[in-house]
C-alpha cells in the first residue's frame, strides 16, 4: 500500500464521516460546516486523480460561495428544529422508499461494465495538465454545452435580480443619471411678481379692509 | 505531477495540528472548575437577549448570488487561458460569445441598480 492509497482512504473516510454528520447533525449551521468538510475532502480525492483544475474550482465556487450561499439561507430561515423533528416517523416510509431507490440505481450504475473493479486510472506523463485537456476539449468539442452554460448564468442572474431587487422607498438615494440630464426648465420657474405697492394704496386697503369689518 | 502538490499536503497537515493541538492540551491540562456564569453565553457585556437566527435582508442573498455567478464566469476563463494558442479563432470566439451572453447579464443588473447598496 503505498502513500498515495493512504491518502485516498483518509480523503475518503473524511468525506464519509462529514456526509454522514451532514445528515445526522441537530443544528442546521453544524451540517452546513460539515459540508464544507465534505467538499474540501473530495477536493483531495479529486487531486489524487490529478484532475487539478476541478479540484481547486470545487474548493473557489463550491466552497468559497456556493456554501455562503448556503449559510445566508440557513441563517434567514429562522428554523425551529423542534418543529421540523415533529414528522419523522410519519414521513419515514417515503424516505427509505427514495434512500432505496437511490442505492439501487447507484449499484446499477457503478456496477456496469464500463466501470468495473478492474480499470485502474491511467498513468500520464510528469508534464501531463488535466487543466490543459479540459480547455482543448471544452471551448472546440463542447462548445454548444458551452455556451448553453453561459445562458444559463444569465437566466439566473435575471431571475436573482427580479425576485430580490426591491428599491426602498425610504431611503433618498442619488442617481447620477438623472441628475446630469436633468435641464433648466425641469428646475426653474419664472414667476412675475409684482414688485412693492406705494404705501397710500396700502392704507388704502387697510382702510377699506377696516370698513368692512365694521360692517 | 502529485509530488508538486506535497507541500500543499504538509501545510495543510502542519494547519491541522496547529489548530488541533492547542485545543487538546487546554482540555487536558487547563483546570475545570466550571460554575453558571462561566458556562452562561457571553454576549459584550450585557444579557444575550436574542436568538442568533434572525431575517437578513435580501439584499445579502442578491450580493452573493451575483457573486458566485461571475465567480463560475472566471472559472471557464483558466483553462482557456492556457491553451489559447492551440485551440485558434474558433476557441477565441466561442469564448467572446460567452462573454457577450454575460455582460448582457452584467449591464442588465448594473443599469437595475443590483449592485447599488442605497
């Protein structure tokens, strides 16, 4: 057993442990860190293959923001355990009945020939780069899935914007774009007011004002 | 091509141990005489008065959606970048494609004001 395979079933047990604990924590934040574990110990066993890039990309976006993600949503959820604990026996019977699907398919599936026991990884070169095959492959062969991707970025960039954006009425809030187009007859207002009576016609008024109050 | 990544390994095991060890030997050695207050959750000074969960503001949420968005659009950059030269004009406009379809994205939040704060 060399260094490599110890490697491999320390990576792999970790990565068991944290699943399981993901599942089976009591706190929702716990299961959320154990995930992270998850992910960073599959990173290492994803490096063991030497498929570099995916590894250092599932610790950026996985890690570094998709589980913020998670966290934000966990933390405004506001989650009471007691209430969420309250059908488990209920729903039992459901869950096993999709864990056993599941298992089953995923028997099926590691199970074929394409995937036996027998194949070992290939052996590459010292210069070899993972990062190198990924990029000849993606941006000629792949390149319709390619551009779909990006689509779909732009879908969910559209619909985060529609479904969170709200502006606040309350706050006053500077936009420059108005504020360059605006024009002088936007602003100003010419008023003619008539400049300062004489003072006989004021007492005039005043007088008259006077006559009236005394009718 | 793994034995360039063993210092990363060493490092990661040197951070464990640096993290785990201190821990360890103030459970085993540091005296435990816990009483109420000690054990009470300290919170600056005064009683802690609420639960930890609370509602954020959306906002948060918009931020790091958009966030781990481009975060994925400089991901496809790297592996393009090294192969540039092999894979020609049609990779160099297979990605400007990319790009166009996401700065529609980009311009369409900037002129929204997503990435405003008020």
């Amino acid at each position: 057993m060399n260094f490599e395979t110890v490697l491999f079933y320390l990576f792999a047990a970790v990565t068991v442990f944290a699943a399981l604990r993901v599942i089976t924590a009591r706190n929702p934040l716990h299961a959320v860190l154990f995930l992270v574990l998850a992910f960073v110990s599959s990173a290492g066993i994803w490096m063991l293959l030497e498929a570099e890039f995916l590894a250092i990309a599932l610790v950026l976006v996985y890690v570094g923001a998709v589980m913020v993600l998670f966290l934000f949503v966990v933390m405004m959820l506001d989650i009471n355990i007691e209430q969420l604990r309250k059908g488990f026996w209920q729903w039992l019977p459901l869950g096993g009945l999709l864990a056993a699907l599941i298992g089953v398919q995923m028997v099926w599936v590691l199970g074929a020939d394409e995937i036996s026991a027998g194949t070992t990884a290939v052996k590459h070169a010292a210069d070899y780069s993972n990062t190198k095959e990924l990029g000849r492959l993606i941006y000629t062969d792949y390149v319709y899935p390619f551009e779909i991707a990006a689509v779909l970025l732009l879908v969910a960039m559209v619909a985060a914007i529609a479904l969170t954006l709200r502006k606040r009425r309350d706050t006053k809030r500077q936009d420059v774009n108005k504020q360059v187009k605006v024009r002088r007859e936007d602003r100003v207002r010419i008023v003619s007011v008539p400049s300062a009576r004489q003072v006989e016609s004021v007492q005039e008024a005043a007088a008259s004002n006077h006559g009236h109050t005394a009718d | 091509m793994l034995e360039n990544y063993f210092p990363v390994l060493l490092f990661i095991g040197i951070a464990l141990v640096m993290g785990v060890v201190p821990l360890v030997l103030g459970m085993l050695v540091g005296p435990h005489r816990p009483d109420e207050k000690k054990l009470s959750p300290y919170e600056c000074g005064f009683e802690a008065f609420e639960d930890a969960r609370m509602k954020f503001d959306v906002r948060f949420y918009l931020v790091a959606i958009l966030f781990i968005l481009f975060d994925l659009e400089i991901a496809f950059l790297f592996p393009w970048a090294i192969v540039l030269k092999e894979i020609g004009t049609f990779g160099f406009v297979s990605m400007m494609i990319f790009l166009a379809i996401l700065v529609v994205g980009f311009v369409y939040e900037w002129m929204k004001g997503a990435l405003e704060w008020e």
